[in-house]
C-alpha cells in the first residue's frame, strides 16, 4: 500500500506543479453554475414551483454535485490504459514489482483529487450565495449515506472504465466502448437532467443500472433519498463485486496470453 501510496502523491505533486488544470476549473465551475441557474430557473418558472417534487434549487444543486463528482470518476483511465496496450508499455509495466491496474488507480485518483477539491470549494460558495442552499432538510443519516455513495461511485466508475479499456488488448481500437459506456453515465447519471425528473422507468433503470450507479449521490437531495440511500449503495456494492471479479478474469487472461507471445 505504501508504493501505491507515493504513486498517489506523485500524481498529485505533478498537477500542484502544473497547476493549469486547476485555474481551469476554478473559472469553468462559476460559469457553468450560472448557466445552469438561468436554465433551471427560466424552465421552473413554466412548470410551477416544483416537478415531481423537486424545486429548481434542488435540480441545480443536484447537477452541479454530478459536475464536482465528474472529477473524482475514471473517464481518464480509460485512454491511459488503452494507448499504453497499444504502444506496448504494458507488458513494460507488467515486469515492474507492483500491480499495474492498481497502479493506474492510485495515479488517476491523485491526479483527479486536487481537481475535485477545486470544485467543491468554489461551487458550494457559490450556490450557497445564489440559492441559499438546496432547501432541503439535511439529516445526519443522509450526509453519510451521500458520501458513502460518493465514495461508491468512486469505486463503480473505476471499475466500470478499466474493464472497458482490456479490450484494446485483442482489438484494434476499444473507443466504442467508450463513448457508449460514458454517454449512458451521463444520461442515467443526471448530468444535465437530475433523475428525479426523468420517467419512472429510467429512473428506475438508472438506480439498479452500473451507468446510474457512478453517480448515485447525485441524489442526496431528492425528497426519498433518506429511505433510498442504503439500497442504492448495495446496487454500488454488487456492481464493483462483480466488476472486480470481471476485471480479474479479463485481466489475467490477458497476461497469460502475452506471456505465452513472449510479452
């Protein structure tokens, strides 16, 4: 754990270093919760106060945790994994001491952390100031059942993306998998429309889905989540079993067959 560790903090030291990315997103995040704002606002004003009990502080609110989470997802490790089974540094890294898929976790959450935490501290001031909050009442069990399911969803996009990268090791280009795989995240993950909202089939598709599953904490402020919670993060827990026990099979697979190509 100790190597994984420093892989971690390397990564991090890096971006602290160039720290471009983070000034991008401490003056992207402003920008997009004013759009957002607007939107909801203008969209709400037509339909009443509130759409199936959500109210348009909610829907934003919503939102904008699916953008500050979007930074704590594996979207990254996909084209890591992929170009480097492509360019042959595979088996290079599978003749190194260490665990190279838990390598690339430790390396993509060090460099997606510090992106996060960015986020959380210049949206949260904000919304604060042009919401005053998510006008909802926020119990304790909510709080922990929100950043348990964040900390799920981690875990779910992690898995979710490196399986969908191990294909490259037997075809030519695994993109498609990609792109199918991170517009179903964000569609039944509520990127641009909170769950609460869609119909009752998609939502409930979206809650016992892998492609809702990334985000579920998304909905911490929905008006059932406090009764909802604990069976959304057993959905999470039965999709990382199952995509770790994937992963593994894949995985192994793949260094047996490189193993007896000479790789």
């Amino acid at each position: 754990m100790g190597a994984y560790g420093g892989i971690f903090l390397v990564a991090v030291r890096e971006l602290l270093v160039y720290p471009q990315q983070l000034l991008t997103t401490a003056l992207l995040v402003p920008t997009r919760l004013v759009v957002l704002l607007l939107i909801y606002s203008y969209a709400f004003s037509y339909r009443g106060e509130a759409v199936n009990g959500i109210t348009a502080s909610v829907a934003i609110w919503s939102i904008v945790v699916y953008q500050i989470l979007l930074f704590t997802q594996f979207r990254g490790i996909f084209r890591t994994i992929s170009a480097e089974i492509k360019q042959g540094i595979l088996e290079v890294h599978l003749n190194k001491p260490y665990q190279y898929l838990l390598y690339k976790f430790w390396e993509q959450l060090g460099k997606g952390l510090p992106i996060f935490l960015v986020s959380l501290l210049t949206a949260v001031p904000i919304l604060l100031l042009l919401t005053g909050g998510p006008q909802v009442s926020l119990n304790t069990s909510m709080i922990v059942g929100g950043i348990l399911l964040m900390f799920g969803g981690t875990l779910v996009s992690a898995c979710l993306y490196i399986l969908i990268s191990l294909p490259a090791l037997w075809i030519d280009d695994a993109e498609p998998f990609f792109w199918i795989v991170d517009k179903a995240v964000m569609i039944l993950g509520g990127a641009y429309i909170p769950i609460a909202l869609l119909p009752d089939n998609v939502q409930f598709f979206a809650s016992v889905s892998p492609f809702g599953a990334p985000m579920f904490a998304t909905q911490m402020f929905n008006p059932s989540f406090s009764s909802q919670w604990v069976a959304l993060l057993t959905v999470q827990a039965f999709w990382i079993s199952f995509f770790l026990l994937m992963i593994i099979l894949v995985f192994h697979k793949a260094q047996k067959s490189l193993s007896v190509n000479g790789g």
